[in-house]
C-alpha cells in the first residue's frame, strides 16, 4: 500500500490531494487572490485527514509541487512538507509544476502540444511544450507575436496555466488554443508521484529547495 499526501502552493490555488496506490482518495483547493496560503495549507491537510480517517503516520511519502511559481507559496508548502516528512520519517518527493500541469491535461488533449504557462507577472511567463510526453526544458518568456512559431507551424497547441490568460491577445495563430482559469492542482500530481516513488526518487531533506521565480524576477515581489 501507498498512501502519498500531494501539495501544490506555487501559484494562487492552493491544494491538497491524497492518494492510494498512484489514484485519487480525495482533495481540497482552493484560489485564493490574496495567496493566503499559511492560513488554509495546515487547515486544508487537517480537514483532507480527517475526512479519510487517516493519521500523518500512516503516510508514506509527501509530494510537494516544485516550482516554478510563487516565491511565497512556494516557501510555505515547501517548509510544511519538509516538517511532515522529518516528524514523520517519510521521504519527500518533488514534482516539477509544469510536469504536473502537463499530466492533468494530457488525456483531454491526446493530440495536441501542451504549454502550461505560470504567471510571472508583465508579459513575462515560466512554460514548457509538451509533446507525447517530451519536454522542452523550462524557462522564461517574454511573450510577442513571435512566440511559438516553431510548435504552432508543427500543429495544434493548447496553451493554460494563469499566464495564458495575459496572452492570448499575443498569439492569434490559428493553431493556438486556450484553456483559461487553469491553475497547478495536487490532483494533477498523483501519477508521477506514485512512479516516483516506486522508483525511490526521493528529494534529500536538507538541501532540497524549490524552484523559486526570483533568479528571474529581482526585485518583484511574488
């Protein structure tokens, strides 16, 4: 048995997700404006127990989603899950945001190239193309009508996350699509997480961090 508690805080949803054997047992999110995040992660993980009947020792892993994303969030779900994993002698798992992303939108758009874009902030975006499970390797963009030739030349690409919003006025390509309102979930986390786990992809306690947006964004407050 494998029971994995996932934690996505890199944007402003914040969620929780718990899995048995790689599927969903059941989840709580919420988006929050305000990215209050240190008020309802504890609160949400408690709730997300309880409901199940399930004790924090009981777990056997943590998953926490990797960044990038907001240097806040990002801190709090990062310091929350590292404190359950040291009380509790479980290992920590990290999810890349944009894998996960990927991942939960794979089945709905088994033929498209899907980038998942994360806010950060002008028109500035972190994003990656997916494409029968390859990724290009993540980095930031400044957005303009240039964006993208290369994929969208090659076919259909559905572009979401909270940076597709501010972008779709960019990239009027017939080729591109939008799902708006998309934000990370934890839900989206499970399947990778349970194969990491098999394989024993485990973060090392001490040293692991994040990957924060601030190498990219001095200054600017996330």
């Amino acid at each position: 048995m494998c029971l994995i508690l996932s934690i996505e805080t890199s944007t402003r949803s914040c969620s929780v997700a718990l899995s048995l054997n790689g599927k969903l047992v059941n989840s709580i999110e919420e988006v929050s404006e305000q990215y209050s995040h240190s008020e309802q992660l504890t609160v949400f993980i408690e709730q997300l127990l309880l409901n199940e009947n399930i004790k924090v020792s009981d777990l056997d892993a943590i998953a926490i989603g990797s960044g990038p994303g907001s240097y806040t969030g990002l801190r709090i779900g990062t310091s929350t899950a590292k404190g359950l994993c040291y009380a509790c002698g479980i290992p920590l798992i990290a999810i890349p945001t944009l894998d996960a992303m990927a991942e939960g939108m794979k089945n709905n758009y088994p033929d498209m190239q899907l980038c998942p874009m994360i806010d950060a902030r002008r028109m500035e975006v972190y994003c990656a193309v997916y494409y029968s499970n390859l990724a290009s390797s993540v980095e930031a963009k400044v957005i303009n009508e240039d964006s993208f030739k290369k994929e969208l030349s090659q076919g259909s690409v559905l572009f979401f996350g909270d940076g597709a919003n501010k972008c779709q006025n960019m990239l009027s390509h017939p080729n591109a699509n939008f799902e708006l309102g998309i934000y990370p979930s934890a839900s989206d986390m499970i399947f990778i997480a349970y194969n990491k786990y098999e394989n024993k992809e485990f973060e090392d306690l001490a040293y692991f961090e994040p990957f924060y947006l601030k190498d990219f964004l001095s200054g600017v407050n996330t």
